[in-house]
C-alpha cells in the first residue's frame, strides 16, 4: 500500500518540522520508501524568481498578486510531482499549507490528486494559536515572511481552522507545545489501516 501524507497548515505552525521528525519513523513502520516534497524546496527560488521579476520584491509571496497568479500553478505542480511519484512505487509526505485544498476537501478527491485507489490518503492539519505562529514567524526572520508580519491584519483574515465536520476528516495536531508521545501517536494514525 504506497502512502500520501500531506502535513498542512498555517506559516509558523511547524508542520515541516514535525513530518521531517517524522519522516524515518514512517518508513521503518511501513517498510515502504518515500520522497519529501516540500513547497518551499521545490518552488520557493522559482516563484521568489517569478514574483521578483513581476514586482522587484522577490519575496513578495503572500501578495495579492502571487496569491491570484502564481499560487494555483504552484501547489498544482506539488500535486501532479506527488502524483508521478505514488504511481512509480514511491510514497509521498507533501509539506505545504494547502489551506484553500483543505478547506475545499481537495486532498481527498483522487481524481484531482490523480491518483489510484491503492493508495492511503492522510491529512495532518498542523496548528498553533495565531499568537504563536507570529511570534515563530518573526523569530525565524525569513524574508519570504515579511510581507505577513507588515500587512498581518490582511494576512490573519485568509487564516481558517478547520469546523468539527471538517476536522473528522484530518488528522488533527496541536503544535504548540507536543511531545514525542503526542508524536507517537500521530504516527500510529498515520500509518494506521482502515
């Protein structure tokens, strides 16, 4: 059974720190291999490149004009990348926020994601209190946040968390403060088979 895991959430939440912690765990436990696809990794120089190109400010990511242009090609080529990935044998853990493909319950149509029904589909929402995930996003001082922590009133309006019918769906994991027994059991659920 080849896997797809998607880690999603809000900027500051630590969601590609927590599926990178988990990321050998999952594979001793399910003896399959897997790749890593993180947004960021695989088109964070394109798009800084793309953006700066449109507005002088390549970091200019959370701008009206990246968000209507520049964001759907980005997460569909995540997508089809995981896609070519599953149907070669290989599992795949997807690191992105994916809000909007969460909230539109994206990650669970296969024929979106295009893939077949022998593959497991999980989706962990990573989440923190918004005053939380500020202060993580200031501390860590990446220049791709910037337009966020200037514009956050704008910014937090685009924030959401998932309604219980939603939440049924998606693996839910509070961040703030977990522990390697919260962890464990994350795990568990993630390579659980129902």
């Amino acid at each position: 059974m080849k896997h797809l895991l998607f880690f999603c959430g809000h900027a500051g939440t630590g969601k590609t720190t927590l599926a990178k912690r988990l990321f050998a765990p999952l594979m001793h436990e399910t003896g399959e291999p897997f790749c890593l696809l993180d947004k960021d990794t695989l088109y964070g120089a394109y798009s800084a490149a793309a953006i700066g190109a449109l507005t002088g400010d390549p970091h200019d990511r959370d701008s009206p004009l990246f968000i209507k242009h520049l964001r759907d090609p980005e997460y569909r080529s995540l997508v089809d990348t995981a896609a070519e990935n599953l149907a070669l044998g290989v599992s795949v853990v997807v690191v992105a926020p994916l809000s909007r493909e969460v909230r539109e319950r994206r990650l669970f149509d296969r024929a979106w994601l295009g893939i077949d029904d022998d593959v497991t589909i999980r989706v962990v929402w990573v989440h923190v209190g918004e005053d939380v995930a500020r202060e993580r996003i200031a501390a860590r001082a990446e220049p791709n946040d910037a337009y966020k922590l200037a514009h956050w009133e704008d910014y937090r309006q685009r924030l959401f968390f998932p309604d219980d019918a939603l939440a049924a769906d998606l693996l839910m994991f509070d961040n703030t403060a977990s522990t390697a027994e919260d962890e464990a059991r994350l795990l568990a659920r993630l390579v659980a088979h129902t």
